[in-house]
C-alpha cells in the first residue's frame, strides 16, 4: 500500500485500539464513552445548536451575496452534470437508512412518547411531532452538509487543492497544514467519518433484526445483528475488491426505485389526505418556529432539556459526523455550479424529500397509533413493519423495507470505503483497493463493538462525541473559505 500516508495508519491504529477496548471490556467502554457523551451533551449542546444555526446562516449569506455569482470550478466552466441529473443525484443524497429508520419512530415518539412541548397524546404534541421531525432533518442538517461540500467542492475545482480536509485550511493557516498539523486535521476528520457510517451502519443492522423479529419471530440480539453486518460487509467487500462499480450504480438506482415504491404504496394504502393536510400544515408551522426552535435548551426543565440533547444534539452530531462523507459526494458531482444554485439545490431537494418522507411514513403512524395499533409500544427498530402490518400487502411492503435497508447499507458503506481510502491517500481519486478493505473492516468492526457494547445508546455515545472536534474544524473551514472568497472578489466573478 505505497500510496497510504501516516494519516491511515494512525486512524487505522486509533480504530483498532477502541475496537479492543470494546471488545475486551465492555462494560468500562460503555460507562466511559457514556460519560463522556453526558459531560459533551451537558457543557457543549449549546455549542452544537449555535454551530448548526450558524451554518444555516451562512449559507442564506452567500446565496443572497455577491459571492453566489462564483463557480465551483474555472471561470467559465460549465456544470459537469445537467440539471435533472444534479437533482436526481441530490435526491439519492437525501435518501439513506435514518429516514427508513427514524420514518415511523421519530413522529410518534415526538407524539406519544416523549414530546417536549405537551402533554403525550394530546392534540398539542401531535401537531408538534411532525414539525419536530422536519427540524432535524430539514434546512439545519443540510447546511451541515453544504457547508462542507461547498468548500471542498471550492478549494478542489476552484484552486486544484486535494479533496482532504486540511487542504481546505491551508488559505488560513498556509504551510503548516501540510505538515504535522494537517494530519492531525485529516486523522479527526477520518476518525469522525468512521464513528459516523459505523453508526449509520449499526442503525441499518439492528432495523433489519427488527423486521426479521417482526415477521418471523427471529429473537433480537448482538448476534443476529452481529450476523447481518458480516453477511452485508462480505458483499459490500467483493464489490470494492473487484471493482463492481456498476453493481453499485445499480444498487443506487434500486435504493430510488424501492424508496419511491415505499413512498407511493403508502401514500396511497394510507390516510393520503391527512397526510398531504398535515404536510402543508406542518411546513407552515416549521418555518414559523424555525428561528426558536434553533436555539431552545430549555434550561429551567430539566425534561425539556434533555428532550433537546437526547434529539436535536444527538441529530446535529450525527450530520456532523456525516458530512465528511456526504460533502465529498456532492462535491464530486457539482463541479461547474455557482454558489447560489448550489447552495439553493443542496438546501432544499433533499430537505423536501425528507418533509414528504417523514409526513407519508409518520402521519400514517400516528394515524393507526390513534385507530388502536401500538406503534409506540414497539421497539424503534420495529416500528416502520408495525405501521405496515396495518396496510394492505403489509408482508410485501415490510420484505421491500427491510430489502430497502439492506441495500442502503451496502451503498453506504461501499462508499464509505472510497471516501476514506480518498482522505488517507492524499486525495487520491483512486485509492487501492487494499485500503478501500481495510477501511470496510474498520467501520463494520466498530458498528459490530458498540452494538455489542451498549447497543443504540452506545451508538449515540460515540457519535456525539466524535462529533465535537470536529465541529471546531468545521468553523475554521468557513474562515478559510471566506478568506479565499475575499480574495476572489479582485478576480473574476463567474
């Protein structure tokens, strides 16, 4: 592996060594990384709604600037893509395993569970369940990832920078991020990709044992999880090991085609019209309680506020923890846009498609909770095949679920492995095959040793706080990238 830099090999070690710990003692992993999370959770949610906010602030700065006129290449470079195309690519962007996993759970939970605005059950908790779930995966989630796409997308096809982390702060911090400073910047950004599609990926195997559980009684356990990663990492592996890139396009294709078919069945076997009267509904209240909600902790109620850290930190990490990932995607395929169109399609196409998800799979949840199934007495894992087994052709649409997860778990972490064997190979856009291996059994690994450790909660555990450093990162990428953006302002606009 002569392409690999010191930034894999001490990722790769950091990795193995909290994989050991688990393993080993599993009980002292879980009680330490869960106290981390609580001191991270109770000392820096705060930071986590301001950085998000400000992100989202940002990005409404530069579509509405003189600075959206710049193109994300060479002046006078056309989009690489056409538009239907761009926006189909968006689209699969905005699709992954948490809308499948958290379609059901996360508007029900909000409604009769635990709603931090009202009493559970009552009309002032359902009409905030649906609103709740739009607030974190709407506008907020997607200016993490846009931020991050934006400058790398700016630094690689603007100024020929590799596609690495550290790159993107050299504007600021010049030399020093190519030596031992830029390999720390790479080693968090590397460590915070891993923990981030590690859990992701924990998230899909634990679903999966739960539509098995649901429609064949095969018991829930570390093990059957433990079985269904290593089943879907063998076939993740031998298409990175030989090269089966059309496998995964098509994969790709059929994670659309199956979600769209989903998306449809239930639209149209469920209460369509509330359905789309609670989606109007609800997109006017978001907007409207959209400034408050970015900033509410609720410091004088103690449920409230850990409602907040429990839900809205927890989903901030995890973007955060993500945006590695999903920012070199969209990079990748928006070479050409100007900043403007890239930051209005990015914010919105994927924001749209997660409103309409979650009002189609959510609404028709809470629809038969209140016509007596107990949706919220399920397991969240289980919920999705328990608002499916009130539909007609429930079975078909609950074996087209778990296949769904299924193959979102494939492409994601097929994809993980190129975006991580990219980041320890000094941006290579083909990075060896040995390293792409390596990194899927890095992140299948840790998946495997946190369910193992703690199931779920560890998984939150190691999510919020890898996402913390990052996040710091994050905000010096943005003082870069404006720093070049300055500079640009005496050079040509498009």
């Amino acid at each position: 592996m002569k392409k690999v830099t010191l930034v894999f090999w001490l990722t790769l070690i950091l990795t193995l060594t909290l994989s050991i710990w688990g393993v080993i003692a599993p009980d002292n992993f879980e009680n330490i990384s869960g106290s981390i999370m609580g001191y991270i959770s109770d000392y820096f949610g705060w930071f986590y709604l301001l950085i998000v906010t400000l992100f989202v602030l940002f990005c409404l700065y530069l579509v509405f600037s003189p600075y959206g006129k710049i193109r994300l290449g060479r002046p006078g470079e056309k989009p690489e893509f056409s538009y239907s195309s761009w926006i189909s690519m968006l689209f699969s962007a905005g699709l992954g395993i948490g809308l499948v996993f958290y379609g059901v759970a996360s508007p029900v939970s909000h409604y009769i569970k635990t709603p931090p605005t009202a009493e559970p059950g009552t009309t002032e908790a359902l009409e905030d369940a649906l609103r709740l779930t739009f607030f974190h995966y709407g506008i907020h989630a997607w200016a993490i990832y846009a931020v991050m796409a934006l400058v790398l997308a700016y630094f690689m096809f603007r100024h020929d920078k590799p596609g690495l982390v550290s790159a993107s702060l050299e504007t600021l911090f010049g030399d020093r991020m190519k030596g031992t400073w830029g390999k720390v910047v790479d080693v968090i950004a590397v460590f915070a990709t891993i923990v981030g599609v590690a859990t992701t990926l924990g998230f899909g195997a634990t679903q999966i044992n739960g539509g098995f559980a649901f429609l064949f009684d095969i018991p829930i356990s570390f093990w059957v999880q433990f079985l269904i990663i290593l089943i879907v990492t063998v076939l993740f592996m031998i298409s990175t090991y030989t090269g089966l890139s059309k496998g995964i396009k098509y994969l790709s294709n059929a994670n659309m085609g199956l979600g769209s078919i989903l998306l449809l069945a239930t639209l149209i076997l469920g209460p369509t019209l509330y359905i789309v009267n609670s989606f109007m509904d609800t997109i006017g209240a978001y907007f409207q309680q959209l400034p408050s909600e970015s900033f509410r902790l609720a410091p004088n109620d103690n449920d409230k506020r850990q409602w907040v850290l429990d839900w809205t930190v927890f989903f901030w990490a995890w973007w955060i923890a993500w945006s590695p990932f999903v920012g070199i995607f969209i990079a990748r395929v928006s070479k050409g846009r100007t900043i403007r169109e890239f930051l209005t399609g990015v914010l919105i196409v994927p924001s749209v498609i997660s409103f309409i998800w979650f009002s189609t799979f959510g609404m028709t949840g809470i629809e038969m909770q209140n016509n007596g199934a107990d949706i919220a007495g399920l397991p969240d894992e289980q919920a999705l095949f328990g608002m499916f087994e009130q539909l007609p052709f429930g079975i078909i649409l609950s074996i087209l679920g778990i296949i769904l997860i299924g193959t979102f778990f494939i492409t994601s972490a097929d994809s993980a492995t190129f975006v991580l064997g990219m980041q320890t190979t000094n941006g290579s856009m083909s990075p060896p095959t040995a390293v792409k291996f390596t990194w899927g059994f890095a992140q299948s690994t840790i998946a495997a040793v946190l369910l193992y450790t703690g199931g779920l909660q560890a998984l939150q555990n190691a999510l919020v706080s890898a996402a913390l450093p990052f996040s710091f990162i994050m905000l010096l990428m943005i003082v870069s990238f404006y720093k070049a953006l300055k500079a640009d302002k005496e050079k040509n606009w498009s």
